[in-house]
C-alpha cells in the first residue's frame, strides 16, 4: 500500500497556516484532523465509484500534511451486510472468505492509485460489541426501543435533519435497503441498531439475542471506537449522505449527547455510466483493475481529482485521457529549467488554491502558469509524482 508521509520533496508550511475550507467550513487543527472516511462493502470491488471517494479522502489528508496540519484517517470495511451475505451464496462462499478476497484486491487497486493506507481500518465484524454498546446507551437514553428482537433507533426527526421531505426521505431510505414491512416499529423512519439472524446470516450474540448490527448503525459504532464522540471530517459519496450519515450522526449524537457529529463533510458527486449512476446492485461498473490495464495509475488518479468535486461526473475514456495530456502539461512545467525568484510564493499559490474547498484545477492552473517549483509542489501534494505505476 501506498506511503502515508506527507510529500516527500518539499517540507510541510512552517508558517501558521490558512484553514482549509471545506464547503464553508473552516478546519485549522489544534490537533489532528479525525477523518471518518466510510468504505467499502467487499464485494464487486473495486469500481470507479468507490475509487473517487477514496482518492479525494486521501488528497484532503495530504493537503491536511502540506500545509503543516496531520490527519489521522480511518477508513471502515462493513464486512457483514445482506448483500455480502447474498454475494457470497451465489458464489457458494462463506461470507467472511469472500470478504477477505475482495479486500485484498481493493488493497492492490488502492496502492496502484497512490491512496495511502489508513492509520485505522475498522471492520465491522470486529466491532459487534461496539454496536451492542451503542444500542444500549440509545435504549437507555430514551433514543432507541426494543421489539422482538430488534432494537430500532427513533428516527422520525432524521429526516428533517437532513433537509428532506417524507416522500423523498421515503424513497431514499428504501433505495439504501432500509426495511419498511417489519413489526414491531413506531415510525417507517426507526432503523434497526441490531436484528435478529435468519438461517444463513451472520448470527452474534447479544442481550437481544442471536443477531447482527444493522447498516448505519456499524458505522456509527466504528466511528466511536476509532475517534470518540466526534470527527473532523465525514466522508463518502453524495448518496451516502442521506439516509446514511444522516443516520450515523443521529445515533452518535443521541448515545454521546456530543454534537455536531462531525465538524464539516466531504461528499463526492456520483459517478455516472451514460447518465445512470454507478453501482453494483445495478451492474453498470468500471472497475479500477479493467481502467488501470487502459491507463497508469496517476492518470486514473488525476482523472478522479481533475474536477469540481462536488458536481456528478461521467466515466468514460475521454475524461482519462485528458487527464493524461493535462500530467504531461505538468511534468513538462515541472522540468522547466527556468526557476522564478519567488518560487516559494508560487507553492504558497497552490497550496493556498487547494486549501480553498481541495480546488484542484485551480491548482493546476496556478502550477502550470508558475512552472518549475510550483508544479514539482503539486505533482507530490496530489501524490501523482510517478509517469506510471
């Protein structure tokens, strides 16, 4: 897996550093940035979708070390979920074998894409204990109910919270998997902290009986054990958003009565194949291994960066090719022979450029414009200092 030092060639601002800003939200650490980075189901992986999440994850931690601010990242693999459990019976697998392949395979796509390894890596099979904690400082709050066997969180106020509307909240929450036709439950919005195992599904041990974590509430849970009651930064896609980490939020600040959960969000805009966004329950993947036989690993890298990150994008070949012409504009900037006599304010322009809400083409630009010192800067803050990987 790819090296989590800061960029190597250049030493990290000495000065008092501007906040990074990420959608208005200023975060200038008096300790290390906490970054909760939700990751991946291992099954189907790894796709374009999960890669951009993870990709501008790590680009927010080395900007956080540029500019003299370490991050401290923990990134969860949700290692026991219905759709894991149904991957691994079609194929005749145990679950947690199953698990084990695909994460050994993110593990190789993710070191090809230069994202660093994490300094945590919660599973959430390894975290039963964690959910059964939270759910019982919800129960006894006030915030969460039992009901044959479930323990359903409150979540009547979740969607309000999160600015949508019931038939909106509705349709979401049913997209994601939520359960609607269950007995037992006060409100369609309460969502199960633990529930009870059918034949065939991870099955643990619990005041409640033999069951198994529900969705938000692993990540929840995992958050609270790697970070306490509070992180810096939630990241994800734009569809984790709602309901997810409406929900994890919710429940953390119910069992904690700490808020806000996270102190700012980065949530990357969907990735699109002709028009309909990417993802494995409908099959229209690009996966990073059949990409990267097409195009070396800073191309992808930059392809995935290269953008306004909040808008949804679509992945075709035509995105990485542009980015690969647009490296070869900053590898030639970069060996430009001509130094400027304020090379270091044109770092500080970049810097300042990807500080702004992690605004790569305006860095770009800067670097390109600059040349020599400039672009050398951003090629390592962006970790696309190799021609292929």
């Amino acid at each position: 897996m790819a090296s989590d030092t800061a960029p190597a060639r250049y030493p990290v601002n000495d000065a008092v550093p501007a906040p990074l800003v990420l959608d208005g939200a200023p975060l200038l650490a008096v300790a290390p940035l906490r970054v909760y980075t939700c990751g991946i189901t291992p099954y189907a992986v790894t796709h374009v979708g999960h890669a951009a999440t993870f990709v501008w994850a790590d680009l927010l931690a080395s900007v956080s070390k540029a500019s003299g601010a370490k991050a401290e990242v923990s990134r969860n693999i949700t290692d026991v979920d219905d759709v894991l459990t149904a991957a691994a019976a079609r194929t005749g697998q145990p679950y947690d074998e199953l698990a084990s392949v695909q994460q050994f395979q993110f593990g190789r796509d993710m070191e090809a894409l230069a994202v660093a390894r994490p300094k945590h890596e919660p599973k959430a099979r390894a975290h039963v204990a964690s959910v059964i904690r939270l759910a019982a400082a919800l129960l006894t709050n006030g915030a969460a109910y039992e009901s044959e066997g479930y323990v359903y969180f409150r979540g009547t106020e979740v969607p309000g919270r999160a600015g949508l509307e019931v038939d909106e909240a509705r349709e979401l929450s049913r997209a994601y998997g939520d359960q609607h036709d269950v007995p037992g439950r006060e409100s369609e919005f309460d969502v199960p902290v633990w529930r009870p195992s059918a034949e065939g599904d991870p099955a643990f041990p619990s005041p409640w009986g033999w069951g198994r974590p529900g969705w938000h509430a692993e990540c929840a849970a995992m958050a609270v054990a790697t970070f306490g009651s509070s992180v810096d930064v939630l990241v994800g896609g734009s569809d984790l958003a709602s309901p997810h980490h409406a929900y994890q939020a919710a429940m953390v600040e119910a069992a904690t009565d700490v808020t806000p959960f996270a102190r700012a969000t980065l949530h990357v805009g969907e990735v699109r194949q002709d028009g309909v966004k990417m993802s494995k329950s409908l099959g229209n993947l690009e996966l990073v291994a059949d990409l990267l036989t097409r195009f070396p690993g800073p191309v992808v890298r930059l392809g995935l960066l290269h953008r306004d990150r909040h808008e949804p994008w679509e992945c075709e070949d035509a995105v990485f090719e542009a980015a690969a012409t647009t490296l070869d504009k900053l590898y030639a900037a970069a060996g430009s022979p001509a130094e400027r006599a304020d090379a270091g304010s044109g770092r500080d322009r970049v810097l300042a450029a990807l500080l702004a809400d992690l605004d790569v083409p305006a860095a770009v630009d800067v670097a390109l414009a600059e040349g020599g010192d400039a672009a050398r800067y951003l090629l390592d803050v962006l970790r696309v200092t190799e021609r292929s990987a």
